[in-house]
C-alpha cells in the first residue's frame, strides 16, 4: 500500500528492517548511545549548535507540541497563538485545557496569516510567547515564518512553532527566524515510524520554565534526564532504532534541502497531473512542497478513495469543514515517480468512470 496521507508513512526496506533491532534494556549503556545518536542527528538536520538541545518524548507529534506549549511558558506568561487551521486550533485548544492565559488570532482555514493584524496583537499587549503552526496541514499552507519570528522578536515573544508536518523537509532557519522551539515527530517528513516525537529547543527558553504542568510531559525533566544518559520513563526502543535509521538515510540522501527537492518534485507532478484532469490545487502560492489539497471531483471523496485504495494508495480526506470540498495528498514516505504516475492514471480512470 502505497501511504499518500501525512503519516504514517510508506517505509523504506532500511527502516522497517531496523524495526528488528536487537533486545535493549533502556537502562543499559547501549540505549544510551542510541539515544545520543538519535538527538545528535536531529540537530544536524538544520546544523544546530549545542545552544539547542533535541528532547525526545514517547507519543505522537501532538505529545511534544503539548510538551512545548505546557513546558515552555512559565507561570505568569502570556501566549498568542495564531491559527489557520485545525493544527493552530489546537495550540490554542491545549492552552485552553492548561489555562494558560493565550489570545487566539482565528483565521479562516484558507487564509494566510494576518501579518499585520499580529503586529498589532503584538503591539497591544504584552505577550512571553507568540506559537504557530509551520506547515498547517489542513490546507498544505507553509506559513510565512521567517516573517512571524521578525515579529516576535521585534516585541520580545519566544516563537514556538509546530513543525511536526515540516520538519525534515522545509527550510527551518532557526536563529533566522527567532525559533525557540520547534515541536515534531518521527512519522512524518522524516520517514520514521510513529511513535516518538520530539522538541528541538533553544536551551535559554527551557531554563526560563518555572511551573511544572505535567508530569510525563515536563520537557525539562526529559532533558535534563537526557543530558545525563539516562531516561525518565520507558522510551519506544524500537520506534528509536527505526528513527535512526531515518536519520541516517535523510542524511545520506542529502539532508533536508534534497528531501525538499525530492519532494517538490512529486508534488509538482501530483500537481500536474490533477490539472490536467481539471482537478485545481486550493492553493495557488504559500504551499508546502510536502501535502497539497485539492477540489474534490464531482465523483466525491468515498468513491475517490475506496477506488484508489482498491488500486493500492491511501489519500486523506479535508477535514472539518472542508471535508467536502478538498481531497488531500502527501509525498512523505518511500514514494517514488512510478507510484505517482500510476496514481494519476488510477484517478483518471476513476472520474470518467
Ligand atoms: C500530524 C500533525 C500533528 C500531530 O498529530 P498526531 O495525530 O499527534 O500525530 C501536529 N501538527 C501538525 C501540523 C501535523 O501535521
């Protein structure tokens, strides 16, 4: 089965291999080296000097954006969130279930963000922390980050940022663009599988924490427990082998700036091919080169999916309120140009079916 939904993804034959590590107890030495390799080679995706620390957590990618939202402003702090989608939606939603205090800048789901409309949140009150999504996956929107951390650091906000469907595949400047924290899993751009996620973090903002809102999810207890060789709780030993094995295979393939080709590459073909069967994009810029959406044809998104599914791919439905109106499909994962010609052929066949 060929996976176009953003992630779980199709596996290369090297990771699902690595699936099938030996038995490791997480309080022995081997662990450990596992443990620094694998948070070693997550800042060296973006060549992150040691002012960044990279902390794993067990969970999906929503368990380190909840880790970094709940860890990172401290009591007394103030967060804006602004949101264009179901993932900026629900950084606000964990502050909500954290009362911590945090002011939402809605859009619709098919806007940009109001980039002056920030400045003047930014303006009116004062804010510790400014959090966004950076690929919002609802719509395939790449959100203008280098724009939003000039922002937040023009009015002294820590920018926290979701990039749990960019990281590994988009540009992430993080000193640039005034990152403090960029929150991301192992399933996605990366090609692990699920089950881990992690928060890369600027030391300075994790030190600046002072109120612990969770236990398991204390992003400073992982760290410093990391720091150490040592582990607070049991971490997905597996799912660790099989994310190092990503890692190595991102690195040696070229790093993120050759995914990103890689990936621009198929999606321009997905993109293509649907034009031609008169099947537009909804974006026509600001797009991630990792997931696009689509106008579902009149055939609708059961047929759609069930005939290609019977031909081997999985593509993802719009959600919410644009479930009948879009169709979505990612190119993360082992995918290459023949599966996404057979695609196009497959839909094809569908519609004038
Ligand atoms: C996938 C994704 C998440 C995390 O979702 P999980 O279901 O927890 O894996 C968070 N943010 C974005 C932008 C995503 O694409």
């Amino acid at each position: 089965m060929i996976l176009l939904n953003p992630g779980p993804v199709s596996l290369s034959d090297g990771v699902r291999r690595a699936l099938l590590g030996p038995d490791l107890c997480h309080r022995e030495a081997e662990f450990f080296d596992l443990q620094d390799g694998v948070r070693e080679a997550l800042l060296a995706v973006y060549g992150l000097p040691p002012a960044y620390a990279a902390v794993l957590l067990g969970g999906s990618g929503t368990a380190a954006v909840e880790a970094m939202i709940t860890s990172l402003v401290p009591a007394g702090g103030r967060l804006l969130v602004a949101a264009n989608g179901i993932y900026g939606e629900r950084l606000a939603a964990i502050a909500a279930i954290h009362r911590i205090p945090c002011r939402v800048l809605e859009h619709d789901w098919t806007a940009g963000i109001d980039l002056e409309g920030l400045e003047r949140a930014l303006a009116a009150e004062a804010f510790t922390h400014l959090a966004v999504v950076h690929h919002e996956t609802t719509t395939g929107r790449l959100n203008p980050l280098a724009a939003i951390g000039a922002l937040a650091r023009r009015h002294g906000a820590y920018l926290l940022v979701d990039a749990v469907s960019s990281f590994g595949a988009e540009e992430l400047d993080f000193d640039g663009w005034h990152i403090a924290a960029a929150a991301a899993a192992a399933n996605k751009c990366l090609h692990g599988v699920p089950g881990a996620s992690f928060v890369v973090v600027r030391r300075d903002a994790l030190e600046i924490q002072a109120l612990r809102r969770s236990l398991y999810l204390d992003l400073e207890t992982y760290c410093r427990r990391q720091d150490g060789r040592d582990t607070p709780y049991t971490p997905p030993v597996q799912v660790l082998y099989a994310l190092a094995q990503a890692l190595r295979e991102l690195a040696e393939a070229g790093g993120w700036p050759a995914r990103h080709a890689r990936y621009d590459h198929l999606a321009g073909q997905v993109r293509r091919g649907l034009g031609a069967l008169g099947i537009p994009p909804l974006l026509a810029a600001d797009r991630s080169v990792v997931l696009g959406a689509y106008t579902l044809p009149a055939i609708g998104y059961e047929a759609l999916h069930d005939g290609l599914k019977r031909q081997g791919f999985v593509i993802y439905a719009g959600q919410g309120g644009l479930a009948r109106r879009l169709f979505r499909i990612a190119v993360m994962g082992a995918v290459g140009d023949a599966d996404i010609h057979r695609l196009l052929t497959a839909v094809e066949a569908l519609i004038e079916s």
